[in-house]
C-alpha cells in the first residue's frame, strides 16, 4: 500500500506542476498581448496594424537595420570594414574557382570525345589539384563568417552596455517599465543571435551576387569570341 500511495503523490504532484506551467505560460501571453496592445493605444495604432508592422518589412524596420549597422560597423577603417572587405575577397575568390573547374570539365569531356588519354589524365589531375585551393577558400569563407559575427556581437555589446548599464537604465527598464519584457535575454541571446544572422546573411546574398556577375561576364566573353569567329578556343582565359 505504501508504494501505491507514493506513486499517487508523485503523479498528483507532476500534474500539479504541469497544470501550473501551462497557466504560467498562458498568463506571460496574456500579459505579452496587453502590453502590445498598451503600446499601440499609446501610439494610436489598433492592435492588428501594430502586429502586422512588427512582422512586415517596412520602412521603420530598414531605419533600425541602419542604425544597427552603423553600430556594428562604424567605419571604413574598422576591424569590421576589414573583415566584411576579406570575406568579400574569398567569396569572389570562389566563385573564379568555380567558373575555372566549370571550364576544366568542359576540357575533360573534349578530351573525352577526342580520345585524347594524355590529355585526360593531364586535366584530370589538374581538376582534382584544384580541390586544395577550394578546400581553403570554403575554411577561409567560414572561418572570417564567424569573426564578422564575433566582431559583430562585440561592437553591438558594448554598445548595449553603455546605454543599459549606466544610470540606473537597465533596472528602471526591468522593473519599473512593462513594455519591454525579457530585458536581459535581449542583451544577449538576442544580440547574440542577431550579429551571426547578420554574417550569414551577408555571406548568402553576396554569393549569389558574384556569380551572377561573374558568370555573366564570362557568358558575354563567349558571346564575343563565337561572333568574331574565334570559337571556344579564343575564349580569354579566367583570372585563374
């Protein structure tokens, strides 16, 4: 009988506690959406118009990135400029390299069709030589991404701990201002999360961008070659 009441106060006591989780979650919601909706009386907004401005991309949110941007990078000569100017280089870098072993397949076929087996293995070599090169440029891509978001994550940091740690800033926004909620888990998760989606998303938009131009560069030197008559052979070479 003693086992059986101790596992009927142990269940009572986990549903209890689930019980009392779940009405904790549901009063933080209801207190989250108060807020919001305080916040958007106080600025003669309905509370749909506010919600739906917090999640579009509008005019205001591209005035904070700005900002932001500003803060993270505050000049030209900066650790941060610098940074941003290599991990450009080395995605520019990839992207020749890609165009190059594009243009060694090409080779590798033509050599194929020919049956030229010299030639084959001369080029076959040179294609898998070239994954040395890739191999860094794709370290070097990743590595400078995660020094940009440190960079990134310090400058923003610094700039938190002036505004929020001085004065008594930080306590009366914690405690004696309901709008904001979660003040210390916004100066650092948050801020922390934002800087390296900020690296990673540069990293993706200028990768597509470069090979864009690059490769329709390459496509215009083709074009230009073939209309003079030189075919594929007169084709200039890549940077590489």
């Amino acid at each position: 009988e003693v086992p059986k009441q101790n596992a009927a106060i142990v269940g009572g006591t986990v549903t209890v506690l689930l019980l009392t989780r779940k009405w904790t979650a549901s009063v933080r919601r209801r207190r989250a959406r108060a807020q919001a909706a305080a916040i958007a009386i106080q600025e003669g907004k309905s509370v749909t118009q506010a919600a739906r401005e917090k999640k579009s991309l509008n005019k205001r949110f591209i005035e904070d990135l700005r900002s932001l941007l500003k803060i993270v990078i505050p000049g030209l000569k900066s650790k941060e400029a610098r940074l941003l100017g290599l991990h450009t280089a080395f995605l520019f870098s990839r992207t020749l390299i890609s165009i190059y072993i594009a243009k060694l397949d090409g080779i590798l076929v033509k050599s194929i069709v020919d049956r030229k087996v010299a030639q084959f293995w001369l080029r076959l070599c040179h294609w898998m030589a070239m994954g040395i090169p890739a191999c860094f440029v794709n370290s070097m891509i990743k590595y400078l991404e995660s020094q940009l978001g440190q960079a990134f994550r310090n400058r923003l940091t610094q700039h938190a701990i002036k505004r929020y740690m001085t004065a008594q800033v930080f306590y009366s926004v914690s405690n004696l201002d309901s709008r904001i909620s979660n003040v210390d888990q916004l100066l650092t998760d948050d801020v922390s999360r934002f800087c390296d989606n900020l690296a990673h998303l540069y990293s993706q938009l200028s990768k597509p961008v470069l090979d864009v131009i690059l490769m329709s560069t390459q496509l215009v030197l083709l074009s230009i070659n073939k209309i003079q008559g030189g075919g594929s052979a007169a084709v200039a070479p890549t940077t590489l």
